[in-house]
C-alpha cells in the first residue's frame, strides 16, 4: 500500500536586519514628514504676522490721508495764542480738518484740530473737537503705529521745510493779530518713517480752497472751489516705487 507524504514548505517571516531598516526608513520619512509641516507653520505664522503688520500701515496711513485731505486753512485760537493752519515744529506737525459727522444733529462742529507726533516709538493721533478752546481740552490720543523710528515731517512748497510756517515768530502771533502764514498750507506734506525695521515715505498733497463749512448750522461754503485732484497722496517703499492710493476709496 502506497502512502502519500504531504511535505509542508518551510515558512519565512522577516529578519531581524530587515525590521531594522524598515524601522529606519519610517523614521527617517516621519522626521521629514514632521519638519515639511513644522516649516509650512512657520511660514503661515510669519505671513499672518505680515500681513497683520501691513493691515495696521494701511490703517494708519488712510487716516493720515484723510486728515491731509480734509484740512482746511483755518488757524485754532488756544487760550490767548493762535496757531497757525498749519504749523509744523520739531516734527510734529498740527492742523484743522472739517468732514467731522453729525448724524444726530446734536450740533457737533464739523471741525477738528488734530496733531500728530511720535512718542516712545508711537504713532499718536492727537485730536480735539473745539478747534478755539481755552487750552485745558485734553485731546483724544489714537495710537496708530508702534516701533516707529527714523520719524521725520516736511511741509512742501517751493521747497522742502522741516518747520511751518516758514520764518514764523510764535511770540508775534496773539489771539488780536494773525500771522500773513496762518492761514497758508503747504503744497504738501512728506513723512519719512520706520517701521518694524521697514522705510517708508509718504507723500500727501493738500487741497487747496477745499470747501469750509459753516461752523453755525454745518452746511458747505459754497464760495470755495475745490481744486479738483488736488488731494493725491503716494506711498513708497524701500525700493523707490511710486504706489498712488485714491482717495475716494
């Protein structure tokens, strides 16, 4: 009688050398793994950073265009002296701007003085609502930039000034007697600035004969005519590159 043999065919599983580097090779593609997306992190942090950063310039930049825009040649009664329109000293540079809302009709002037100056790195608004005041207003302060350095104005007319008005005697000028410069803007004003190690300069035209409004009821003076276009500021990087901004926008 014939028996049949069933030979069984030996198995194999891996070697221990083979577990070896597997092991390695997965742990080598994890480590990359991990810094590929440790870096694509990094790199949205440091966009959202950017961009978060850029968001406050443009802020800070539209406000400054639109105070230089709306000023207007009207000098500000402080206590017994009067300031000029606009008066530009030690960089730090004052004017009077209308476009104020009164949506309430609770009789707010559509005028504001407003100065701005740098402190401690800061760009600050300054603003107060009475244009003619006794001096103890305190004004309303807005940070608009920090870590700014390298801050310097320039009032622009025939040529370039780092005070305004020009060859102004502050003690001649008293609540009974304006200065022929109180009511004088300059073409334009120029600021030079730093920030977060970034420069930049800003170029802002003044409009000149923009329409005033009545201080008594708010309505426009219809007697000034704006000169069209006259409101035009360029911002410029570090690379000297001209970017207009519109206004209207």
């Amino acid at each position: 009688m014939n028996t049949l043999k069933i030979t069984h065919g030996q198995s194999k599983g891996f070697t221990l050398i083979e577990l070896v580097v597997a092991m390695a090779i997965f742990a080598v593609l994890t480590l990359s793994g991990w810094h590929v997306f440790n870096n694509l992190i990094k790199v949205r942090e440091r966009t959202t950073i950017k961009a978060e950063q850029i968001a406050v310039i443009q802020e800070a930049y539209e406000q400054l265009l639109r105070d230089l825009a709306q000023a207007i040649p009207r000098p500000a009664t402080i206590g017994n002296t009067v300031e000029t329109a606009f008066l530009l000293q030690n960089n730090v540079f004052h004017l009077t701007k209308t476009g104020v809302i009164d949506p309430l009709q609770q009789g707010v002037s559509p005028l504001e003085r407003v100065y701005y100056s740098v402190e401690q790195e800061q760009l600050i608004r300054h603003a107060v609502a009475q244009v003619d005041q006794d001096g103890n207003l305190v004004p309303t302060k807005t940070v608009l930039l920090n870590h700014v350095t390298d801050w310097t104005v320039s009032a622009l007319d025939s040529g370039t000034n780092i005070s305004w008005p020009i060859n102004n005697n502050p003690q001649a000028t008293t609540a009974r007697q304006t200065a022929a410069g109180d009511t004088t803007l300059p073409k334009a004003v120029q600021l030079n600035l730093t920030v977060n190690g970034q420069s930049l300069r800003w170029l802002f035209a003044l409009v000149n004969n923009l329409p005033q409004p009545n201080t008594a009821n708010g309505s426009i003076n219809q007697n000034s005519t704006p000169v069209v276009g006259g409101a035009v500021a360029a911002a410029t990087n570090t690379n000297n590159q001209t970017q207009p901004v519109d206004q209207n926008r």
